[in-house]
C-alpha cells in the first residue's frame, strides 16, 4: 500500500528513479480510484433513471432527467479534479520511470505529441468540415498509439543496475557502494 502513495508524497519530483514496483502500484492506485468514481457514476444515473421510470407525469419525469444530468455534471467536476490533482505525480512518475531505464523523460511526447496534434487537427477538421483532415488526425493518433505502446514497454523494462546518469539505483545493491565512497 505505501508504494501506490510513494508518487504523491514526491508530488512534484521529476528527477531520480522510480523502480516499476513503484510505478505500477501508483497506475493500479490511479485506475481503483478511477473505477470507484466510474461505479458511483453509474449508481448516480441508475437512481436517476429510476426516478425517471417511477414518475407517471412528464413534470416528474423532466424533473428526474434534470436531476440526472445535475449529479452528471457534479461527477465529471469531481473526475476533472482527480485528474488534475493526480496529472503532475502521474507525469513525474512517468518521468522517473524512464529515468530508472536510463532514457529521458522527453520520451513521454512520443504518446503526448501525437495526442496534441490529433487534437488539434481533430478541431480544425470539424471547423473547417474536412474529411481528408479528419483522417489524418485520426493517423497521427495511430502514431500516438504506437507510442503509448513504445513507452509500455520502456515501463515494463528492468531499471539499469547501479548508478546511471539520473541518480543511484533505487533497488540499492552493491553499484551504489562506488557513488558513495567516490
């Protein structure tokens, strides 16, 4: 349990290592508190709907569909909190992760760089109507894909044993003995 916290009490630090315990313990952390939001999601709509189906008027009814969409609104609020107060120790966990491999943390844009432009194109395409433009923001998330796979791998990887360029080695052992006594 105290790994899926580690991340948050290093809210903001994006250099040293992380080892993988660390980092897919705060991921399966990050993805129960998601599930949780997403269960209370449903029992919200489920006892809206409910209301809906017991009213026999259309006052009762509208009413229900208001309360629906209300506790809608007040859920995606509360999702887009989470989301924010979770995006920095998610990136800098991320980051650390990839240090642990010994690459940089600049290899998180090859999933985030796609993403942005897909976006991006995504927009101008329904602003302009394009649909050549929509298909190829609809590659360049593709690209995206196969970037988020590139990086599952890298977090799925050994760190490097010892010392590296980016700090000692989180798992200890005899590499460290050297930074120390230098």
């Amino acid at each position: 349990m105290e790994w899926m916290f580690m991340p948050l009490k290093r809210y903001a630090e994006f250099s040293g290592r992380s080892r993988r315990q660390e980092f897919w313990m705060f991921t399966l952390g990050v993805f129960i508190l998601y599930l949780l939001l997403w269960v209370i999601a449903m029992v919200a709509v489920g006892f809206s709907m409910g209301g809906m189906a017991a009213s026999t008027s259309g006052g009762a009814a509208l009413g229900g569909m208001m309360g629906m969409f209300a506790s809608l609104g007040i859920l995606a609020i509360v999702f887009l909190v989470v989301w924010l107060a979770l995006l920095i120790p998610t990136i800098a966990v991320a980051i650390r992760r990839l240090h642990d491999t010994n690459r940089s943390g600049w290899w998180l844009w090859i999933y985030i760089g796609p993403y942005l432009l897909s976006f991006v194109l995504n927009i101008m395409a329904v602003s302009s109507s394009s649909n050549g433009l929509a298909m190829i923001a609809g590659l360049v998330g593709l690209i995206g894909l196969v970037g988020a796979i590139v990086l599952l791998v890298f977090y799925c990887l050994p760190g490097t044993p010892g010392p590296n360029q980016y700090g000692p080695d989180p798992l200890g052992g005899a590499g460290n003995l050297n930074e120390t006594f230098s």
